[in-house]
C-alpha cells in the first residue's frame, strides 16, 4: 500500500471535452492483476481508500503469514517498549536482557564479542554473527533452540559492521523484548497494536521453545497492515490516542545501513527508498510476497 502525504493536484477546463483514459491508478490495478502471485492491492491516500482490490487468495480481512515484515511490526514493538521503560533504548546491550539461561547454551560456548550486540546492531542486522537467512535457514529452522543457535554463529563482522539480512537476529530481539516485558510477545502485540488499532492479532507459530518469532511468521491481514502504515503515516497516532512514539517513527525511518544484496537503505526493521523522486518506507516479505509501504508527497 502507498500512503500519500498530501493529495495529487488536477486541472479541468470548462467547455474542453478530454478523451477517456484510465487513470494511473486504473492502469496500475490492470497491471498487477496480471502478477500470478500478487493477491491483493490496497491503496490509501490520507486516510482514504482508493482501491481495495483481491485478485485471488483469501479475503482481506483474512491474517495471513507476513512472514519478514514481521520484522518491522517487531521493531514499532520495540519503540513502544523503549517508550514504556520496558527497554532502556538501542544501545542497550541484548545479552544481560536474555539472561543466559538458555537449555543447552554455557557462557564458554558464546564469543565474547556477543556482550557488544546492542538492541540496535539486531534491529539493523549488524550484529556481526553469520547469517540465519539464505542458504542458512533450513539449520537456524530445525535447531532446538534457534536463540542459542543464532547467538553461537561464527563472526563474520564486527558487531556495528556491514548488515547481515538474518531472521535469526530478530528473533533473539524478540526473544529479549519478551523476557524484559515478562510478557510473550503476542501479548505485546496485541497489547500495543491490535487493541488500539482495532486490529486482529492472531498467535501465530512458535519456537521449540515456546518464543513466539520475533522476526518472521506473524499473521496479520491485508486490512491490519494498511491501518499500522496509516498509524505510522499520522505520527503514530490512532484517532488521537498515542500508540507508537513519533521519535521512533523517525528514528525508524533513518538510513541505518545497507543490504549487500539488494543496495536498498535499511532502518530499524523498515526499507528506505525512493519513487520519482519522493521518499517511500516499506515493509517487504520475499517469501510472503506481502510489503506495506508509506510515500511521503513533498
């Protein structure tokens, strides 16, 4: 979805008679209904809704698996817990917050450079260790426990270094945002975002431990991820109640860092980009084929 910040300007001459044509939304919309595996558009500009279009697939009241824009929903979390005092702010270091009481895993078995990872370095995947993602998830997805198993990969950077798109990053944010809270992170979510929001939070799956992921797999439906954007777009706010700080919103939005693979600027768990000219922040799931996007009109 694009979320506009101030409405297109047209001109209309009296007495001048213009050919028909479809409009560039219209054509978009004839566009993307040829994508085989594109199921939904939706569209708002300023609160208002221009298009709601599903082409195939379940309707879009429907939670489906968002898979990596999980990622950015988990971030809004963490601004929200920083915003409560649950968390201290992005400097924070992860490791104390974990506990390091974690079935299988012994202090001799983590380099001493995990003690530098800070809040921010996995919210921008810097955190140095080798990816989970890739060719990598298949091992990070079958471990007993995927916290301990994304904690002991091998360093490939130091911690602050070059950006490592690892979903096993993520969830030991989500994984530390939890134990700070005493609280799972559905409830979190559904606590922070869905109540407010008036959006459905369904559970969605589980570690072997029983750590709900905190960088992929959440459901949410088409409907939800346009009303979170439109939240994000109005500063945060929901009518007039705050529910994500606006500081984070921006901190949010600044370019943090660099896929190698795409070049695409990164944030805190949101895409950085351009269209024409203008900024666009958005939210992208390969695998789900799912993205949320807000465009700022100058």
């Amino acid at each position: 979805m694009i979320i506009p910040r101030r409405p297109l300007l047209g001109l209309a001459l009296a007495g001048l008679a213009r050919p028909a044509r479809a409009s560039p939304l219209d054509e978009a919309l004839r566009d993307a209904a040829t994508l085989p595996r594109l199921h939904s558009v939706l569209v708002s500009r300023e609160g208002a809704i221009l298009a709601e279009h599903r082409f195939r697939g379940p309707p879009l009241e429907a939670p489906q698996n968002i898979k990596s824009a999980s990622k950015t929903i988990l971030s809004a979390l963490v601004g929200c817990a920083i915003a409560r005092g649950v968390l201290r702010g992005v400097d924070q270091p992860v490791l104390p917050l974990l506990g390091l009481r974690l079935p299988g895993l012994r202090p001799s078995d983590l380099d001493p450079r995990v003690e530098a990872i800070t809040i921010g370095h996995l919210l921008t995947m810097r955190a140095g260790l080798e990816r989970t993602s890739g060719a990598n998830y298949g091992g990070w997805a079958a471990a007993r426990d995927p916290v301990a198993y994304a904690l002991t990969r091998p360093f490939v950077d130091e911690p602050g270094g070059a950006m490592q798109y690892s979903t096993g990053s993520t969830h030991i944010l989500g994984a530390a945002l939890s134990r700070a809270a005493g609280r799972p992170l559905l409830e979190l979510a559904r606590d922070w975002l869905g109540r407010p929001l008036g959006i459905t939070i369904p559970p969605w799956p589980r570690d072997p431990q029983g750590r709900y992921y905190g960088g992929n797999d959440m459901r949410l439906a088409p409907r939800a991820l346009l009303r979170i954007g439109e939240a994000f777009r109005l500063g945060g706010l929901w009518n007039s109640h705050r529910v994500i700080p606006a500081n984070w919103i921006a901190e949010s939005w600044t370019p943090r860092t660099r896929s190698s693979w795409s070049g695409q600027l990164y944030g805190y768990g949101w895409w950085i980009g351009a269209a024409r000219g203008l900024p666009v922040f958005f939210a992208w799931a390969m695998a789900a084929r799912c993205s949320m996007s807000c465009r700022r009109w100058r």
